[in-house]
C-alpha cells in the first residue's frame, strides 16, 4: 500500500481516538483525578507500552546531540502539551477546547516556515481557514452540555499553550524521523517526559482516592493511557515520517466532525443542514492542505 494513504489513514485514526477523547476525559477528571495526575497515568502507561514495544525491533543507536532535540520534542510533545491541556480542560469546556484547539495548523504553519522553510502557498491557507471555520461551526452549533468550568479565561489560554506547544512538538519531531525508528524514538521521548512531570503528577496521583473510583471510570482512565496516549502519539510519529507537519496538523479539524458525529450516534444531537456544510468545509480543508501533485 502506498506509504502516503498509510500515512493519511494513521492520521484519520488519530483524530478519530482524540475526537471522542475530550468528553471521556472531562468525565473523569477532576472528579475522580485530579489533571496533573492524570497526565502522569497517561505518561507512565505509555512510556512503558512504548520500552516493551521497542525490544521487538532492531537496536538503533542514537547520536548524543540529537538527544538534546528529543528532550525538546518530550518538552513540548508530552510535558507542556499535557499539562496544558487537560489542566485547560478542567477550567475550561469542552467546546473552548475544542475550538482553541483549530489555531495549532497555523501556528504549525507558521513554524514550518520559519524553522523548517517550508512555502506557504494560498491553496494551504485557504485549507486551513476552510477547515477553521467548518471547525467553529460545528462545535458552536454542537449540544449545549453542561460542564464545570470554573476559570474560563485561564483554562482558554492554557488550551492555547497547548496547541502552540503541539504544533512546536511536530516541528522539533519531523528531522528526527528521517533519521530514527519512531518506536525508538519515542521511548526515549517518553522516558524523559515522564521524569518531568512526575513533580507535577505524584503528588495528585496519591491524593486519588482509588478504592471509590467507579470501574467505569478505571476504563475510561484506560482508554486515555491507551488509546488517546499511547495509539494516537505512535500513529501521528508513523504519519509524520510520510506527511508534512502542516498537513498532519491540518487533521485536527476532523476531531470536532468526529465529536459530532459520535454525540449524533449517542443521541445528544441531531444532523442539521448547518453541520452538513461545516463537514463539508473541513474536509475541503483538509483536501486543499493534504492535495500533492504527482
């Protein structure tokens, strides 16, 4: 098969674990768990998922300096992108979040050429403000729930940093693919993740009064290690090493399609002409940005 539809279907599986995740997660914390607690799970699990993996594929020896670049891959890639998010999602809602969240392609844009030189050509622009405001629609149009948010303002701006630190993340990342194996990097990228956020985390992990967490919430707490953690940073490393950063970034708008379309398969929404046309725009978008010429 050919390495790009690969490449397009990792990244569509991505965006479908992370379009149902934002829910799962706000269900969970911090009712039960507190965020930086989470995020130690969740960076925990995986670093070790991620070192058990890696042993069935051949040793790959990594060169000192590019060590410094996976530390800053791990900085923004896991710690600041974590904290960030879920510590924004418990302030904030979930449809902030997810509209906040539509800026990350232009920042990756605007990363990419200024860090790794790549043109900025109007059919991308034009995709990514289309699949923008497909976004914003569906998730201004999507079901009202209630949630407790109690610092709106302050959770927004981390939600912000997060998508900022995401998109620096698959800047930093891109060279290291074309060098490394994405399990051995990985490892390593996790690895040295999880010692910074362990000062954050250890503290609330042990706050967690786990004998009267419910088992469905223990699922969702594994799902989000799992899928949301685990499968989704392995498949957009794999997508990353065919697709340019700008075009991986570019799938996050499918998150807020996926999201509706999951509440109208729940029955907390119903299909209207409107999300129709915003499906229709984020998916021009997404063509627009991914479209190569042969």
């Amino acid at each position: 098969m050919n390495k790009r539809l690969v490449a397009f279907i990792l990244a569509f599986s991505a965006s479908l674990i992370y379009g149902v995740s934002f829910t799962i997660a706000k269900e969970v914390m911090p009712l039960y768990i507190k965020p930086f607690g989470f995020i130690l799970l969740r960076v925990a699990g995986a670093t070790l998922l991620f070192w058990f993996i890696s042993l069935s594929i051949p040793k790959e020896k990594i060169v000192f300096n590019d060590f410094i670049r996976i530390f800053f891959a791990a900085l923004f890639g896991v710690v600041i992108n974590m904290l960030a998010f879920f510590k924004g999602l418990s302030l904030t809602t979930p449809i902030n979040g997810s509209v906040i969240m539509t800026t990350s392609p232009i920042i990756v844009l605007l990363f990419s050429f200024k860090i790794l030189r790549d043109k900025i050509t109007i059919k991308k622009i034009i995709g990514i403000l289309l699949g923008m405001t497909g976004a914003i629609i569906l998730v201004t149009y999507g079901p009202k729930a209630v949630y407790n948010a109690p610092n709106i303002r302050w959770g927004n701006f981390l939600i912000f940093i997060n998508a900022s630190s995401y998109g620096l993340y698959l800047i930093v990342a891109k060279p290291l693919l074309k060098k490394y194996h994405p399990f051995h990097l990985v490892k390593w990228m996790y690895l040295m993740g999880l010692v910074m956020v362990i000062p954050f985390g250890l503290g609330e992990v042990q706050e967690a009064n786990w004998y009267l967490i419910p088992i469905d919430a223990l699922y969702k707490i594994g799902f989000i290690v799992f899928f949301t953690t685990f499968l989704t940073y392995l498949f957009n490393l794999l997508a990353l090493r065919s697709l340019k950063a700008t075009t991986l970034s570019v799938f996050l708008y499918l998150q807020p399609l996926i999201a509706s379309i999951y509440a109208i398969f729940m029955g907390s929404d119903n299909l209207t002409s409107i999300k129709l046309i915003a499906a229709s725009l984020i998916f021009l978008g997404v063509y627009l940005v991914s479209y190569r010429k042969k």
